[in-house]
C-alpha cells in the first residue's frame, strides 16, 4: 500500500525530485535518488551502445566496401589479362597461318627440286644410254668401215 506521500513524489519530475533529494535526507530521497542514477546510467548506456552501433555499421561498411573494391580488383585484372590473352591469341593465330604459307610455299619448292634432281639423273642416265649407243654405233661404223 502505497502512503499518499508516495504517489505525490512519483507523479514529481526527477528535478523536482533532485531538489527534495537535497531538502530532506530519507529513505525516500535515496530511493528516488538511486533510481534517478539508474536511469542516467541507462540513459548514459544507451547512448553507449547506440555510438558503438554507429561505429559496427561503419566498420562493417568499411569492411563490405573493401571486399568489393577486392574482388572487384581481382576481377578487373582477370578481364585485362583476358584481353591481353586474347590478343596474344590473335596474334598467334595469324603467325601461325603466316608459318603455315610459308611451310607449304618451302615444301612445293623443295618437291620441285626433287623433281628437277629426278629429271637431271634421269637425264644423266638417257646421256649415258645415249653415249653407250653412240659408242656401239661408233664400233658398228668403225667396223664396217674396216671391212
């Protein structure tokens, strides 16, 4: 049960209440003034707590923006060395072809020279068939001719 003093003094502001702290030194005043620290340690504990969530925010922030810029980073280097290496590619391809033009042009030449040594041994072989024959038509001649 309550005294009718009591739910005066509860009804009263806490300045009110700071200043009946100081006029009177009662079990009351002391409750009131334990209660009014309570409350300034919340209200101190909640400006704590919302100053240190402020602070996680940036930081998380903070932390996500530099992961991204990170992998992003990463990213941007692999796209670049993509590039690159697609150039490089290009311009293998086309070396490649270049070599590959020239391979057959140093082939179809070398097959014709094959083919102009076959043709001089084989001409080497008809001069010596000729000169054979034309040794035995020498000796036929010669023979007749001493008959």
């Amino acid at each position: 049960m309550s005294s009718p003093m009591r739910t005066p003094a509860r009804a009263r502001s806490f300045q009110e209440n700071s200043r009946l702290d100081v006029q009177s030194g009662s079990l009351e005043s002391s409750l009131l003034q334990l209660i009014n620290d309570h409350q300034m340690a919340g209200v101190r504990l909640r400006e704590q707590t919302e100053k240190s969530k402020k602070e996680a925010i940036k930081s998380a922030s903070r932390v996500s923006d530099l992961l991204v810029e990170t992998v992003n980073g990463g990213v941007e280097e692999c796209f670049v060395n993509e590039k690159r290496i697609e150039v490089e590619i290009r311009a293998l391809k086309a070396t490649v072809m270049r070599f590959a033009k020239q391979t057959d042009q140093w082939l179809a030449t070398t097959h014709a020279i094959n083919n102009a040594i076959k043709e001089i041994g084989d001409f080497e072989n008809w001069m010596k068939t000729m000169e054979l024959d034309c040794k035995s038509i020498t000796a036929a001649i010669s023979n007749i001719h001493k008959s």
